[in-house]
C-alpha cells in the first residue's frame, strides 16, 4: 500500500505495524521522530539512554531500533555491542543516528553491527525510506528463516520417514526369516528331543543285558574279550551318558534361542500389549550368548540389577527392537576396547530397572570405548557411524530413540567417556499397568 507523507511525498509502507525503538538522550529528537513515524503506522517506543533500551529491546525485541552514537553513561556503540551479544536480540537491525558526519565514525558504526547511519539534522524523508528499506529486509530475513525452518522440518520428516521404511523392511523380513528358522528348526530338534528318553532307556537296558551275559557265562570268547578290552566297556558306558547329557543340554539350548528370537519378534501377537521387561531382556541375552562367552577372547561380564517391575503396556516388537539396539552396542563397545587394551581389561555390561516416579527406569551400562566428544552432537543423527564400513548403517540409535520418545513418550539419553565406557538410560511412563 502507499501513503502520502507532512511534505506530500508518495511513499511505500510496510503491511504489518512494525514495532520501532528510538533511542536517542534528546527529548526533541524522539519527539520528532515519533511523531513522524507514528503517522505512517508504525508502532513507535522510546528509551531516552542505553540501559532503558537494553531493557527494551530484551523485554520485546522491536523490529528495528533507531539509536544515537552520543549519550551518557553509555553510548550508541556500545548500546549496539550488546544487542549483537545477545541471542535474543542479535538480528535486531540498528539504524545510528548522529550529529557527526566523520568517516571513522560511520565505519566504527558498522563494525558493531548498525546497518545504516543517518546523520542529523534530519530529512524526514531519507528516514522514512532507510527506515522502510531495513524493516522491508528484516521481512525477507524473516521469511527466508521461516522457508528455512519449514524445509528443515520437511527433511527431517523425510529422513524418519526413511528410517521407518528401512526398520519396517527389516522388522518384516526378520519376521519371516525368523519364522522360518523357528520352523525349520523345530521339527528336527522336536525329534531330538522325544527320543532322548528313549535312548537312555534302551542304553540301560543294553548295558544291563551285557552284565547279565558277564554274570552268567563264565568262559568267555577270547575274541569277545579281545573286543572288550578295546572298547573299554567301563568308559563307554561312563562317556555314552555324557553323550546323551551333551545332546539334551544342545536341543534346550536350540529351543531356548527359538523361543528368544519368538519373544524377540513376538510372533503371532498384537503389537501393543503387556509384557514382563524382565523375560525380554534375558531373551535378548540369550540371542547375544555367543557373543557374549566367545571362545576367542574374553567372556563379556553381565551384571543384572532386577528391580520389581509390573508388566508394562507397549509396543512390544518395537520396544524389543530399542533394547536389542542398545544391548548390540554395548557388546560392540567392549568388543573393540578388548581389541586395543591390554590385557588387564575385563568388559562387562550392567543391565539395572527400576520404577522412578510411576515410569519405567532401564540403564544399560558397559565399559567399553566410549563416545568421543566430537561424535557425542551427531549420535543419534540418522545414519552416522563410527563403525567400519559394512559393520553398521548408522539407524540403531536413531531407531532407538524414535521407538522410545516417539512411540512411547519417554526419553533416551546417555552420558559417555571416551575410554571409559557409555550409559543409555531408558525412561518411558507407565500405560494401564
């Protein structure tokens, strides 16, 4: 819109009622100005020294500020050191007014950060267009930081949504590789399961009937006691039941990692219901057993600190997936210390729950290589990694802190030494428990 000014001058004016401070130790100047500008719709406040416009600016910080050089106590410079040292009122525009028409003066000016100098007495209309020139800038700044925002927000929209397709293509093909496995795996091990009864039946029975052979035949066929001298028939019936022991402690092993990778996965459940916190973890425990007791280093120490926990109402292949996430990098941090340390160095791993303040208290401790501080700002940044290439994609930890604050309303943080190991703390609240 336009608006004609006192001397019928055609000027633009801005669409919204910018809010201007005029700071200035002369109660004319102020006067004139406010008056001037209070006619061409500007919001108009005054501060007739430094302190009072300090005090202004950081109360409501004004869309442009139109300071004298020369006051007491405080002058114009360094009104304007402070405004750009303070977050809050940085981007403010300043506009200097002074009665000195000196160069080193206007260069001083800009240096602290005014983006224009009007030199008094003034010309009300090279005012109103430097004033209308920066409010016209401080617009486009505004509206190229709020474009900003939004396509930062619209990347980070798009970057969760990628790590939700990517998590759900590997939930759901873990699911049925899983399901296979478990299927595959269970009907042979069910047949070595039902027939460990009857083996050590029928080994009783055959090392009873040679006994009885022994006891009641007293010549014995040189070539039948030649025979068992070699087998050694003592040793045989000795090592035939750790055979068996072996066989039947390696089918409840099978079936205990089954029934984890079910637990892990929850097949055939719905996804949000109650579980025991307490039966995931172990089971998420025996899927690392390998790697935890690895026969090429040193076993991996697990310390369970078991509060008394209620079931808990969740999202439970999800919540699953957030502790697998956490646990795996646990082990990978012991796992690349015991690489490089000496060999003093026991890893261990502590696992602690508890209720604090009606939520679900989980810590998951290790003392492994920790997080350097220059990595510690992008560590949940989706698809950073510290890890060598083929090792990691970088969406655990993003992943993680997703299903707990997004999914559950709760909070995952952490705090880590480099060297000295790293603790994620898990807090969700309690649903219907």
């Amino acid at each position: 819109m336009t608006q004609t000014n006192s001397t019928n001058m055609i000027v633009e004016t801005t669409e919204f009622a910018a809010d201007i401070l005029i700071v200035d130790d002369k109660i004319e100047n102020i006067r004139l100005l406010s008056n001037f500008l209070s006619t061409q719709q500007y919001q108009i406040r005054k501060a007739i020294h430094g302190k009072a416009a300090l005090t202004a600016a950081q109360t409501i910080p004004p869309d442009l500020i139109l300071l004298d050089i020369n006051m007491p106590g405080m002058s114009g410079y360094e009104v304007c050191e402070q405004l750009k040292s303070d977050p809050k009122t940085n981007s403010i525009p300043v506009i200097f007014l002074s009665a000195g028409d000196d160069i080193a003066d206007k260069v001083q000016a800009f240096q602290v950060g005014g983006v224009d100098y009007i030199t008094k007495p003034f010309q009300l209309e090279e005012v109103l267009i430097r004033v209308q020139t920066q409010l016209t800038l401080r617009g486009l700044q505004r509206s190229l930081e709020e474009k900003n925002a939004k396509l930062n927000h619209a990347l980070d929209s798009l970057k969760a949504a990628q790590i939700a397709l990517v998590q759900k293509e590997k939930t759901a093909t873990l699911r049925k590789v899983v399901a296979g496995v478990a299927h595959e795996v269970n009907n042979p091990l069910s047949f070595i399961a039902c027939n460990i009864k009857p083996i050590r039946q029928y080994k009783s029975q055959l090392l009873k009937l040679i006994s009885l052979y022994q006891q009641n035949d007293s010549e014995v066929d040189p070539a039948i006691a030649s025979f068992l001298e070699e087998i050694d028939l003592n040793f045989l019936a000795s090592d035939f039941n750790k055979i068996i022991d072996s066989i039947e402690h390696g089918a409840e092993r099978i079936s205990m990692v089954i029934l984890a990778l079910r637990i892990f996965t929850r097949l055939d459940e719905s996804d949000i219901k109650r579980i025991d916190v307490h039966t995931c973890i172990n089971s998420l425990l025996t899927l690392f057993h390998h790697r935890l007791n690895s026969s090429d280093r040193k076993a991996i120490e697990v310390h369970k600190k078991y509060g008394e926990l209620p079931l808990i109402t969740c999202h439970a292949e999800q919540f699953n997936q957030a502790l697998f996430n956490l646990i795996c990098n646990a082990i990978d941090a012991v796992e690349t210390k015991l690489e490089k340390t000496i060999v003093s160095y026991q890893p261990q791993i502590s696992i602690q729950t508890q209720v604090v303040d009606s939520q679900l208290l989980i810590k998951i401790e290790d003392n492994g290589i920790g997080i350097c501080e220059e990595n510690q700002p992008r560590l949940f940044e989706p698809f950073f990694t510290t890890k060598s290439a083929g090792d990691g994609i970088g969406l655990g930890l993003a992943t993680s802190r997703r299903i707990i604050e997004e999914v559950h309303d709760g909070s995952l943080t952490y705090r880590s030494t480099a060297d000295a190991g790293t603790e994620f703390t898990i807090q969700i609240p309690f649903l219907d428990t």
